[in-house]
C-alpha cells in the first residue's frame, strides 16, 4: 500500500467533490419537483396523464443507469434534426446530459416513493382539516403535503444516498468527479486501490453529510412524536 500516494492523491480527488456536489444538488432538485408533480399527475386518475407517467417510470426504473447516460450522451447526438435545434447548445455538454440523466432516473424513483406518502395520508386528517374550512392548494400545503413527506422521508433519503453513488457514472462521460479523477490516478500511477479508497472515502463523508441532513429534517418534521418540554416550576 502506498500512503504517499494516498495522501498526494488527497487534494486532487477532493478537487473534484465540487463537480459531485454540483451534480447531486443540481439533479436531486430538480427531480424533487418533478416527481412531485409525476406523483400528482399519477394519483389524477385521467389515462391521458397516467398512462405516459407509468411508461416513465417503468422504462426509468427497469434500465440502467448507465444505459440512460449513454442513450443521452452518445445516442441523441446521431439526430441530425437534434444537431442543428437549439437543444444541441446542452445536448453536446457531458455535464448536462449526466445531470438529465440523473434528474429523469430519480424523478422516476422519487415519484414512487412520494405517490407512496401522499396514499399514506388519513382520510380523517384530510375531513378534519376541511371542517376547520380548508380546501385546495391551501388543504394540500398545510396537511396533505407535510404528512407526505414525513411519510416518504426515510425511504427518500435512501434515494439521496444512492443519487450520490450514482454521479460516480458520470465519469463514463468524460466528467471529471471524483470517480473520474481517481480513474486518471489510477491510469497513471497504476495504483487502483490507493486511489479508490480515498474516492470510496469521500463518498462515505459526504453522505455521512447527507444521512445528518435527512435525520435532521425528520427530527423537525416529526415534532409530535417527541416528548414534551416540561418547565420546572419552582417549590414554595
């Protein structure tokens, strides 16, 4: 084992962590929103709508990743009618077909789990907060919602954990992340173990970073499971 090739490799890889950081938040944010709407246009019960997000979901969550990346990447660029429309400006950017890649996988698996939250919700809570006279978006901001998500939060934060595993792929495409820098190190140094594992070390942190977070808004969410503050009034 050479550590002195683990420690110069240190600072080279952790230069990449910015790309990697910049692909979960930008895909898991945008995913965010979509699979909420996929998963309010799932649960409309119109087939003109369900049917188009199903098909979605099941070609997202039945190939791979990397497959997705490739059919992005490499497969649409052959379109001559994609080369010359104004699509081709982001189309032709590895970063940006990864960072669709990644935003269509994990709306689809998003979708899922927060369709999963929404049927979770109460049929009473939603009639008791219609008696205190809400309705509409005002009825799904204040109950429905919140419950969804606090519902959905555990397994969704299993989808972060695996989000960020998944931009490793991203170096297939050129990318130079974390993985694809430790790939380079690896090429020139022909060290592969050395360079993984100092790789492998910081996606362990980061989502060591991203676990806290979850548990930190499931703590903030889940305040009426937590028991009571009570003051100590003073003897006389």
């Amino acid at each position: 084992m050479d550590f002195e090739l683990m420690v110069e490799s240190i600072p080279k890889i952790l230069s990449g962590s910015r790309l990697t950081v910049l692909l979960v938040t930008l895909s898991l944010s945008m995913g965010f929103v979509f699979a909420i709407l996929a998963a309010l246009l799932r649960r409309s019960k119109i087939p003109v709508l369900v049917v188009p997000i199903k098909a979605f979901v099941f070609v997202m969550r039945g190939t791979p990743l990397l497959v997705q990346i490739f059919l992005i990447y490499y497969g649409v660029g052959q379109f001559e009618i994609i080369r010359e429309s104004i699509l081709w400006a982001v189309l032709k950017s590895p970063f940006w077909c990864a960072i669709i890649a990644l935003t269509l996988n994990t709306t689809a698996y998003s979708s899922e789990i927060i369709r999963g939250g929404l049927e979770s919700v109460q049929f009473g809570e939603v009639e008791a907060a219609r008696a205190f006279g809400m309705s509409g978006f005002l009825l799904f901001r204040r109950v429905i919602f919140p419950i969804a998500i606090r519902q959905a939060l555990p397994a969704y934060g299993n989808e972060v954990i695996l989000m960020v595993k998944a931009t490793s792929l991203a170096s297939t495409i050129t990318i130079m992340e974390m993985t694809g820098i430790a790939n380079t190190i690896m090429a020139e140094n022909y060290r592969p173990m050395e360079a993984f594992i100092v790789a492998g070390s910081f996606y362990l942190i980061l989502n060591f970073i991203m676990t806290r977070l979850i548990q930190l808004i499931e703590w903030r969410l889940s305040g009426h499971l937590r028991p009571p503050k009570f003051s100590s009034v003073p003897s006389r």
